[in-house]
C-alpha cells in the first residue's frame, strides 16, 4: 500500500517524518510503500502530527474494502477481495444488499455496518464466504464531525458601520485538509434578496455605501459545485449608526440679505456633519408655518422666495433633522429696499378760493418707500423748496402773491429713484 503525505505548502525533500504505531520510520520521502498493520502518521517541520490512519493486512479468505475516509457527497466504491476465485459477489449493509456504488448525502454520524458475501471454490466445491463487517469512516469538519463543510458565518466588517461608510461581508466556512482541493461558491443576501451578482468564488462582498435603511438581515450560502453541496448561514442584523446634524448655517443670496423689492431671495441651509436622509426647514422669526420644507440625502439644501415684498423682511433661521431631532442655526436679518412710490400733493388754504395775503401750506407725500425720502416742490416747474424726512409727509409754506397762481407739483426721491406727483392748479384772487 502507498501512502502520501500532503500539507498545504509544497515541501523540501527531507522535511517529512513518519511514524508507525508511535515509532519514528526512516522515511523522509512523500510517499512510503507499507506491508505491515498498524497506525499510521506524518508530519512535516511547520505542521503537527496528522490524523492517524489504520492499515490492517488480513489473512482473511474474504475482505471488503472502502476508502479509508468519505466526506458529506462523496461517491463510495466498496470491493470484495477474494484470495481464490469467487463468484456471486454481493454486498451489504445492515445485511440488506446494496450496489457496490453508493453517494453519501446523510450528515449525521454513520454507524451503519458493511460487508460482502462471495462464492469461493474449496475442496469439496463452491462455498459462500462472508467478510467481517466494516463502518465506514466519515470525516469532515463539524459536531459530529460528518460534514464536507459546515454551514457559513456570516461575518461584517465593521460589525456597526457607520452611514455612508463601506462594509466588508464575508461568508465564512472551511474545508478539510484532504478536501483543500475543491472550490466553493458564494452568495449574499439582504433579506431574501440576492446581492452583487449571484453566485461568485469569492467568500467577501463589499458594499460600497450603506445608509440607516440598509439595516436589514443579512445571510449567506456555500456551496460546493461537484458535488453539489449547498448550506446557508444564519440571519445576521446589520445595525447601522446615523451621525447627527451639526453646526447648522443659514447663507442668505444676495450675500448680507440686502434687497430690493421685486427680486428673488435665496436661502441655503447647510450641515457641517450629518449622515442619511436629512430634512431642512426655512422659517421667518414670528411666524408659525414654515416657509418650506425639503427631504434629501445631502448635507444642503435651497428655498427660493420669488419676488420679495415689503412683508417679507424680517430675520430668518433654517432648521435641519436626522432623526435625532432638529437642530437650529442662527437668526439672520433680511432688508428691503422699497423704491418711493408716487406722491400725492395737497393744498390747504384758509378759505374756499384763495385771496393775495392767505397763508397756504403744501403737503407732500409718499405711500411707501425705504427712508430717508426727499421731497421737491415746485410752481411751475421752478424749485420752492425741499425737505428730508425718515417718515410721514414733507409741508411748504408760504403767502401767496398774484404771481402764485399756476401749476404746482412735488417729488419724493430715495436712493432707488424718484417720483412726481401729479398737478395741482392754484388761482389766487
């Protein structure tokens, strides 16, 4: 009988041992020629002793021989040996009669008894032979250790990734030395749907990003193309953390919040940190309502207000949640600029028809506009006089004169513009 020492690293000539029933042989090669009973060992400089095995040499008329060792889904070939010529060869287990063929699919531990019957020829004719019984040896990794390979773990690296980071799945599981020559395959699940692109040789799967609604069970399979031996992991619960929002800010377009009425106003709410889906919210200081509301996976976000009013200066704060509750930014003060709008001119006198010697007054005034305002009067287009005001109405008084009579008018000017009022005809008697 040959037996052949392997390891999983090549080996120098030399750097093997041997032993029978604990004695040390002198062998140094890979393979060794045996005649003898007993149990059987190797080892090399980097490795423990093997596994034992046991050669028996029998005298026996009749033998049945089967690999030494069998793994989950391997195909046994049992032989019946006969010392002299034989016929009827049949072959048994439990003492029913089986095909000398066989696959092992059973994991649990295989006590069944084996053995073969034969006719032999003999001195006084045929003769039926029996062999002794035999179990088959069925190894691989597992308790009992029966398995081709046990069922996978499922591991994650890191076990509590945090939002938008990377995580590393490994489905993880192990062949016997004597099997290190068979490939298995893999595949990821989330819940009980299929990741990347199915079945891969590869044990790891990276996910590029992860976000808090990935936070699902995961599980996994293996599984041995020939023969075909498939086993899954248990769920694993991949928990992932959200980082909470933080120093919220509020940027205002036209930068200082400086604007005249008419124009767009925009308002962009922004987070220094903050993972997964975040909502923003705009709001004016003294109002209840929110201006607008938007939900997004960003660390920003924009609110255009659309041709901007008198009503719509004030100081304005921008909120933003992740779930961990919202957080506010500072108070920032919006201003308008209003262009004058047309004033109104007046003319007060003491009687009904103006007479020379009555003392008239003129009221000038415009219904809006971003003070200070300036207002003009003017008879006959010829400057009277003028007057700054923050707010109110501007007055011009004076005596009138036959020469007064005419056309009277007034402007109010600010830094948008100016305005003239309409006419007022005066006629003095």
């Amino acid at each position: 009988m040959t037996l052949t020492c392997r390891g999983s690293l090549s080996l120098p000539q030399g750097d093997i041992s041997w032993y029978c029933n604990e004695n040390l042989l002198n062998k140094k090669s890979e393979e060794i020629q045996i005649d003898k009973t007993g149990y059987y060992k190797c080892k090399t400089q980097r490795s423990s002793l093997s596994d034992p095995i046991h050669v028996d040499f029998s005298l026996d008329k009749l033998i049945l021989q089967a690999p030494h060792s069998v793994f989950e889904g391997d195909e046994v070939v049992l032989r019946c040996q006969a010392r002299e010529e034989a016929k009827e060869i049949h072959f048994y287990r439990n003492e029913y009669q089986i095909q000398p063929n066989f696959t092992v699919k059973s994991v649990s531990r295989n006590d069944d008894k084996y053995h073969c019957s034969a006719l032999m020829r003999g001195f006084w004719g045929w003769k039926k032979e029996n062999s002794k019984h035999l179990t088959i040896q069925v190894q691989g990794n597992g308790c009992p250790p029966v398995e081709l390979f046990p069922p996978p773990m499922l591991i994650a690296r890191p076990s509590s990734p945090t939002e938008g980071s990377p995580v590393t799945l490994k489905c993880e599981t192990w062949l016997p030395p004597q099997r290190s020559d068979i490939q298995l395959r893999f595949c990821f699940f989330r819940k009980d749907e299929a990741l990347g692109s199915g079945w891969n040789s590869s044990p790891e799967l990276e996910l590029p990003t992860v976000w808090s609604e990935d936070a699902e069970s995961y599980w996994c399979q293996a599984e041995t193309v020939t023969p075909r031996i498939r086993k899954r992991s248990w769920r694993s619960q991949l928990y992932v953390q959200r980082i909470p929002v933080s120093d919220v800010d509020l940027e205002i377009q036209p930068p200082e919040g400086q604007l005249t009425e008419g124009e767009n106003l925009l308002l962009i709410c922004s987070v220094a940190k903050g993972t997964g889906t975040v909502t923003f919210s705009w709001h004016r200081e003294g109002t209840v309502r929110s201006l607008g509301r938007k939900t997004q996976r960003s660390l920003s976000a924009e609110l255009q207000i659309l041709t901007v009013k008198e009503s719509d200066a004030g100081r304005y704060y921008c909120a933003a949640d992740n779930i961990h509750g919202p957080v506010l930014s500072k108070l920032v003060r919006v201003t308008l600029s209003i262009p004058v709008s047309r004033p109104v001119l007046t003319l007060t006198s003491p009687r009904m028809k103006a007479m020379v010697g009555d003392v008239v007054e003129l009221h000038c005034e415009s219904q809006s506009g971003s003070p200070p305002i300036l207002y003009r009067f003017y008879h006959e287009n010829v400057t009277l006089g003028s007057s700054s005001i923050p707010s109110g109405r501007a007055a011009f008084k004076f005596s009138l004169t036959a020469e007064h009579s005419g056309n009277y008018s007034c402007e109010a000017e600010n830094s948008l513009g100016v305005q003239r009022s309409d006419r007022v005809i005066l006629s003095v008697t």
